[in-house]
C-alpha cells in the first residue's frame, strides 16, 4: 500500500493508466508546523505492472526541478548531520575576524614574526635617534672659531684641529694617582694634530708641542682686545696656554696657511673613560718600553689597553730617544685604532654601546660651536680610513731645531697645504 495521498486533477497524473500523456501537476501547498517529525525520504517508485508506458515517479518532483524538501529530508534550514547548501556540498569553516586565521586555525607565525621584527627595529630607530639628540645636547660647544681673524682661505677638505688636554677636570685625587696625571693647575695641550677630511684620501698630521711658531696678532677670547704681533717665537704648546683654543686656532692657521673648519679637545679623564666604555682598545705594539713618569710598562705584541694603560701609551715621552716625534707616532697610530672599534656599525646603531661610549667622554670634550654630533661622526670615521690604510699619517716635516724647539721644513709645509687645500694626493712626508 503506499501510504502517502494520492491526489489528481482531472482524472490524470501520477498513477494514471490512462493512455493520455500526463500533463503538468498542480501540487498543494504543503504545511508543516513547527513541532512535526520529518519523515524519511521515500524510495522510488517501481513501475506497476499492467500500467505500461507510465514511468516512475516520485512525490515532490518533475522535470522542472522543483524539491519540496521531502526528498532529502530537507524543508528550509540544514539538516541533522548535513551541512547548508544541501547534499554533497563540504560543510564551511567558520572565518575569525582576520580570515583564516580565526579560531580553530594554527596562528601564523611568520606573519607574527615579521611583526615583531618590524616593531623591534622601530624601538631601536627611536631609541638610538633619542640618543643622538641626548649626546647633541650635552655636547660642549665652547669654543667661537668667529674670534679668530685674519684666515687663510676655505679649502675643498675638511680640516679639524684634534688636541688631547691634560685637563684634570672633575678628576679626583685617586683618579689623578692612578692615571699618573699630576696635579698640576689650569691645563696645556699634551697632543694637537690636524686631520684633512679629502675625497682624494685622508691625511693626519701630528703637530708636536715643541714646534718653533710665531704668535700672530690676535683678539682676546675673553678680553674682545686686540693684540698686535711682536714677532714672538715660542713653543707651538704655549699659544694655548696664553689664551686656548682660539688662539691656538690662530697660530696654527697663521705658521702653516691651512684653514681649521673645526676644533676638538678632550682631557685625560674623558679620554680614559671612553676606551673603558668599549672595553678597551686593541693595539700592535712593535717594541716594548717603560717610563716612570707616565706609568707604562707594555710588552712588545698584540694586546688590549685599558683607559689606564691607553693614556700611559699616549703620554710616554721620556722613554724615546726620538722623544715628542716618537709619541706623536704612538697618538695617531692610538687615535687610528680606537676610532676603528668606536666607528663600527655595531656602536654606531646598538644604544646600549653608543650611549656608554657618548656619556663617557662628554664631560671633557669640547667643540667648536658649529660642530655637531655628524661632524664628531665624519671625523671618527676619517681616523678610522687612515688606520685602514686609506690615507696618509705623518709628523708635520721638520728641518732642525732652533734653542730646542723644532723647526718646520716651510717648502714641504707649504706643498703640504696646498695638496690638501686643493683636495689633491698628498705626497709630502714627514718624520
């Protein structure tokens, strides 16, 4: 028996034996309420026998592909155990807020990754430019190159005037005995050299404190006076002891013709500070030597100098038979080594070994009022070529001696000058 409704029109339809084609069905309305079980899908029908010609059918459909739901157990919503779309179609996964990687879903670590990297560089842009502009800030600019008269002419390098003070400023007494500094007032220079910054190669120039040079007529850093020239000639060292940095500036301008675009001093205490800042300073030292007066005691080899041992190789000159000339080659050849380890990427970008380094020597280093923190950088990275071998490192060309104090060779100065002035090869040599 077959159990569902069997509904005609006309005397036609399903299940008519009539030899009339059946034609379109009308189908009812069929209404479910809410709380009514679904019945199974019903088999198709097998032809009836006696009934030739009449195919099977099955309720709810026809040719035109409509499906009232009953088929697949199926009305309006999804099924126990189906999925939407109907039979067939693989069930969707539910998206997050992002996509795929919502819940359910394995995180993506190289999208988390790349975030991370980018977030961490960008802390350490920010905290190295912090840094930058703090050390910009603390920087002492105390020397006014604008008091210096009569300069020569601009030249296509640029110059610095590096001078190495024995300043004991902000030193304690301990500090003092165990840098072998003394305890001398005031301070002197006890190192000056002239670096050219020169697309045609670098050039450091050791100027030694015992220098035969006149002092020119000069107006008085502090005073504003003029003073005239009186053809004084004295020890290159004692122009900064008379009235510092301006007129040392004005003195060196005036015996050699180089103009001086920037000017650099910094003391004991700061020097040895910053080469403990990097932890100290690697250097080849060809023959070994001990001096009482400025503690070193170095064995001959490769070894690493601390801020106490650095500024004793630096000061040595009693221990020299070439004495001032043999010290100014250990200076550059000091400078050279320790502007090879400072001028590095990993000080230069890494905070937490630039602010160190920074804080270290700020104290003591003095510029000139135009020099910034670039500028410092330029001239870091100059010392740094020469030590590299790209450059020229020499003591300014001396001809003799006159009452003690060395005289310069004036031909080879002069070539000199106008070597660098020109940004041309330097080929002069000195001792």
């Amino acid at each position: 028996m077959n159990d569902w409704p069997d509904r005609r029109d006309d005397g036609y339809g399903r299940g008519s034996a009539q030899a009339r084609p059946e034609g379109a069905q009308r189908m009812p309305h069929v209404q479910r309420h809410p709380q009514q079980p679904q019945r199974p899908p019903r088999p198709p029908q097998q032809p009836q026998p006696g009934r030739p010609g009449v195919p099977p059918q099955q309720h709810g459909g026809y040719d035109g592909g409509y499906d009232s739901g009953y088929n697949t157990g199926q009305v309006y919503g999804t099924p126990a155990g189906g999925s939407p779309g109907g039979p067939g179609v693989p069930p969707q996964r539910p998206s997050g807020p992002s996509g795929p990687s919502g819940p359910g879903h394995a995180p993506d670590w190289g999208r988390r990754i790349k975030i991370g990297s980018i977030v961490l560089v960008s802390a350490l842009l920010v905290t190295t430019v912090g840094t930058y502009f703090w050390a910009d800030s603390k920087v002492r600019r105390e020397v006014d190159l604008s008091k210096v008269i009569e300069r020569p002419k601009e030249g296509d390098c640029t110059t610095y005037l590096i001078v190495g003070s024995d300043s004991r400023e902000g030193m304690s007494d301990e500090e003092k005995k165990k840098l072998h500094t003394g305890s001398a007032e005031g301070k002197r220079t006890d190192s000056m050299m002239i670096l050219a910054k020169c697309s045609s190669g670098n050039t450091m120039i050791s100027l030694p404190r015992d220098s035969d040079v006149e002092i020119p007529s000069f107006v008085g850093s502090e005073s504003g006076k003029k003073f005239p020239a009186q053809g004084r000639r004295v020890k290159l060292n004692a122009a900064y002891a008379e009235d510092g940095p301006e007129l040392l500036v004005r003195t060196v301008e005036h015996n050699t013709g180089l103009r001086i675009d920037h000017y650099a001093e910094i003391g004991f205490a700061g020097f040895a500070n910053i080469v403990d800042a990097l932890g100290g300073v690697e250097l080849d030292i060809e023959k070994g030597f001990k001096d009482e007066k400025s503690g070193a005691d170095f064995q001959a080899g490769k070894q690493t100098l601390n801020g106490e041992q650095s500024l004793a190789f630096v000061r040595t000159r009693y221990a020299f038979a070439e004495s001032d000339l043999q010290r100014t080659k250990n200076q550059q050849k000091f400078l050279s080594a320790l502007a090879s380890q400072a001028a590095t990427p990993s000080t230069i970008v890494n905070p937490f070994a630039l602010y160190p380094m920074l804080g270290a020597g700020l104290d003591t280093l003095i510029v000139d009022k135009d020099m910034g923190l670039w500028d410092m950088g330029q001239m870091f990275f100059a010392m740094k070529g020469i030590n590299g071998g790209d450059g020229v490192s020499m003591n300014m060309p001396i001809s003799g001696q006159r009452g003690g104090n060395l005289v310069w060779d004036k031909a080879k100065v002069q070539q000199l000058v106008k070597e660098i002035q020109n940004d041309e090869k330097v080929t002069v040599r000195g001792q």
